[in-house]
C-alpha cells in the first residue's frame, strides 16, 4: 500500500539515522519505528484525528522526523514549518489550515509560533527528545481540550500526509497538498533516479520543511533502507567533517550550498563520493564543472517542484550522458512541452514545460482558479516555467516565463544572462531580472556580489559582457550588492532581488 507508514522496514536492525554530536545519536529503523508509533499514540490520546493539521515549528532533528511520520500515520496533515518564521508568518499558516496542534522545541513556550498558535486556538506542545524517547509536552490543549482518547489510526494512500505552500512570484501564497500516494511515487522515483541501496548513506543539508530535503534529502533514503545524517542545520565548517566521519556517500543541495562548499577548504581526506545531486534552482556550467573537478564525482542537476512532490526530471547517473545547463530527463513523469492550448510543441520548440504523473498534486487547497490555470484538460499540470526538450528528451529550463525579460518584443531569458555572469573572473553571484522601462516597456537589470579581494566597476562588466551576448542583451542597470537576497531555503528569488535593488534608485529623505 502507498503509504508512509510502509515506506520502510519497521523490523529492520540496521542504521536508519545518525544525528551527529556528543555523543552521535544513532537510531535503527526497528527504533524508528518504535518511536514514531509510540508519538502516534501520544497524538491520538491528545484528540488528534484524521485530516486536522499539525503544524511542526521545529528544526532539523530527530524529534521533527518522528512528529512527521507519526501525523501521517495517524491520518493528519503534516505541515512543517520554517521555525525562524515571525509570528505574523507563523499566524498566516496556522490559520490557513486551521491547525489543530503546533509543535515548537523546548523551552520556547513564549516563543513567535505559540503567540500565534494561541490566537488561534490551536493546541501547543513542546517536542524533544529526553535521551529516551521523543516527548509530547502539552502546554495549552487549545480546540482539542475534551476530545482526547481518539484512535489509532491506520493511513490511506489517497490520505493528505503532507501540507507545503508555495513561495509563489506574486499574490498569496498557494497551499499545496500532497497525498501519501504522491510522496510515496516521488520517493520511488527518486530511488530509482539514483539507484539508492542500503549502502548508500547520505549528509542532510536541505530544511526538513522544504519538499527538497523532506524528499530527496530524507524520505528517498528510508525507502531505499540507507540511512541519512541529520545535523541541526548546514554549517560549511563541519560539513566534510561529518561526512567523513560517518562514511557519507552522496548529498543533495541547492546551488548556494554547492558555491558555499566550494569556497571552502578542500575535504582531506578526500570522501568516496558517489554522487552530488542538485537542485530547486539553476545550476550554472561553471560550478557543475568546479563540483566535478573537485570533489571527483558526478554532478546530477535535477527540476523540482513543490507541486510534484520534489523531483519531475533529473540528469542520469553515468554511463549515461549528463548535460551541463540541462535538468535531464523525465522520472517516472510524462514531461511535455506544451504551448498556451495545451498543445505539444514541436521538438526543439520553447514553450511551457508541463508535467503529468502519480506524484503531482490533485490540486491547491480552497483555490479553484489556480487549479483551473494550472491545469491543462489532459491533467498536465503547468509549472510556469519555460523551456524545450532535445532530441534524447533532455529539458533545458529557459527561464519563468512570468521572469522572462520582454525588451520591446524581444525576450530574454535570465538565467542565460546569469550564467554568461558567473563566467567573470570577478563575479561571486549574479541575478538578472526585468526593470521598468518607458521605451521598451521592460530592460534589464543586474545584481552583482563581487568577489572577496577583487575590485569591478558597471563599465568594466558591460564591456566584458559586450564580447559574449547580442547587444539587446546588456544590462540598463548593473547594482552592485555585498548580499544577495535568498529565502530561507537558500533559494534566490528575482523578485525578492529586483525589489532589494529597486530600493537603491529610491531617492534618500533629507535631513
């Protein structure tokens, strides 16, 4: 059955967790299991019952794994949350799905998420583990006062397991649900993609709450019966550490972490590295190329989306041919590339890239004009990106199309631009987006952040960029930043970096 609660073996003595520190917390998956049931029992003795979700404001951990399976299993909506979040966020996604219970570590019972959980009535527990087991502390029982003692409860694959939202370009964001069927096709996919075994043992840098690490990071290897390396967050000056330590063989990271990693000293000893899989953002040729160099291992850049439960496409292992600038090939989805009917584009053609498989959601939540645009009438589900498949089914993304840079007619993608950036000997990052023009209705922008130690002025650029685009394809306004604007995931947003740079042309009050 396609659920979570038979996504690995429960019997099984081997390693399915190790959470580093002193001393390394080391747990099995028969202990796993153990422990998640023994929380489901905690949750339904609380009133926990199913479809009420449960809001878990908890970092990387092992308490955040076992709160996680155990909702599921109990037929509740998981609904991880970024536990930095300010309580106006934290009010946002609490009330937008009515939670019946918010999880929040120990010692935060003051904190921004329980002012928000108790505006809304919600039930508030701290949850940590005591070196025993993971405790469920109730400090308010909020809307599920009375209704304790509820069974256990024994989860459907149609069943919503998972609660994401989306972080959207523009307007409110869009509640995704994910069945256990949907995650459960994902993690397989996933699996096979890599050809995860029991051997393989992987270094967890993504957020638990973001579908990236939750999927790729974290689920894929349960069901593949390997195990995952659970630190409270990334930090580049302990990762290689850890990953030699506890004999990593592979690790999946958005670009930022691959750039962070590479400006850091070299891993000595150098780890058998089967392979780095990235994705949830562009991953320039250049540092594809750096990766593989240094680290000597395969570098699979993969296409995600929250609204597929993580993987759509991904670059095969070798033998089989990667290719720099692409997402690689569809795994085990139907990918398209359709054109605004619905209708498929030649080969070649760029147009919408549109999906449609077991792992792709129903549809968002109480949000029947996003799915009517979302969805094509054959079930594709449209991802707002823009791009064209090679002869051998290779996607190649060319931009969002709501991102893409309309220059008097002529549009421009700008991740090609940000690419040719990341090419300058000076350049550390570089986001291109769409300014305000009143001649061509939009030009170009560019966000720079420039080396350590090295000096590069907008003239110097743009005549270096002269030499390697067409001339419509220069930047208007070059910004230099020392930071670029990211989500919490890492994840560099043009909308969040055209606004910060907008604020430069702001003229400044007097005094």
């Amino acid at each position: 059955m396609a659920t979570l609660s038979n996504s690995f073996a429960h019997d099984s003595d081997s390693t399915a967790i190790i959470v580093p520190g002193s001393p390394a917390l080391t747990i099995s998956y028969k202990q796993l299991s153990a422990d998640v049931s023994s929380f489901q029992q905690k949750l339904a003795k609380l009133g926990l019952t199913p479809h009420a979700a449960v809001s878990i404001a908890l970092p990387n951990s092992y308490p955040f794994i076992v709160s996680f399976l155990a909702a599921s299993w109990q037929r509740a909506i998981a609904a991880p949350l970024n536990s930095a979040y300010k309580q106006s966020e934290f009010e946002f996604y609490i009330d937008d799905l009515s939670s019946a219970i918010v999880l929040v570590p120990q010692g935060q019972a003051d904190g921004p998420a329980v002012k928000a959980a108790r505006k809304y009535k919600s039930a508030v527990a701290e949850c940590y583990w005591n070196g025993k087991e993971v405790v469920l502390d109730v400090k308010d029982a909020g809307k599920l006062a009375g209704k304790g003692n509820q069974p256990v409860e024994k989860a459907q694959p149609e069943d919503t397991a998972l609660v994401l939202h989306t972080s959207g370009t523009t307007g409110r964001p869009k509640a995704v649900p994910l069945s256990h069927r949907n995650l459960t096709r994902t993690m397989k996919n996933i699996q096979q993609t890599y050809q995860l075994t029991p051997a393989d043992r992987t270094m967890l840098v993504m957020p638990l709450f973001h579908v990236h690490g939750l999927l790729a990071g974290f689920l894929a290897p349960l069901l593949s019966g390997g195990s995952v390396i659970v630190p409270g967050a990334f930090s580049a000056s302990s990762f290689w550490n850890n990953f030699n330590e506890y004999q990593a063989n592979w690790y999946t990271a958005v670009p930022t972490i691959h750039q962070i990693l590479l400006k850091s000293p070299p891993p000595n000893p150098k780890p058998n590295i089967r392979f780095i899989r990235s994705c949830s953002s562009p991953l320039s040729p250049k540092t594809f190329h750096e990766l593989e160099k240094i680290f000597d291992a395969p570098v699979l850049e993969a296409y995600a989306m929250t609204e597929a439960a993580h993987q759509m496409t991904s670059n095969p292992l070798p033998p089989a041919k990667r290719q720099p600038g692409s997402v690689g090939i569809g795994q085990g989805v139907e990918v398209k590339i359709l054109d605004q009917e619905g209708k498929e584009m030649p080969q070649g053609s760029e147009a919408e890239i549109c999906i449609r498989g077991e792992n792709v959601t129903a549809g968002y939540l109480n949000n029947p004009e996003a799915n009517k645009s979302s969805f094509t009438k054959d079930g594709f589900f449209r991802t707002g990106d823009q791009g064209k498949m090679d002869q051998d089914g290779y996607v190649f993304i060319t931009g969002r199309i709501k991102e893409l840079i309309n220059k008097g007619g002529e549009k421009i993608s700008p991740i090609e631009l940000d690419n040719q950036l990341a090419q300058n000997p000076s350049v550390s990052e570089a986001v291109s987006f769409a300014i305000p023009d009143e001649m061509y209705g939009q030009d170009i922008g560019v966000a720079i952040v420039v080396k350590d130690g090295q000096k590069l002025s907008a003239d110097d650029l743009r005549n270096w960029l002269k030499e390697r685009v067409a001339k419509f394809k220069l930047p208007k306004k070059i910004y230099f930043t020392d930071n670029m604007p990211k989500t919490a995931t890492g994840k560099i947003q043009r909308r969040m970096v055209a606004e910060a740079m907008s604020k430069q042309d702001q003229p400044k009050a007097k005094l």
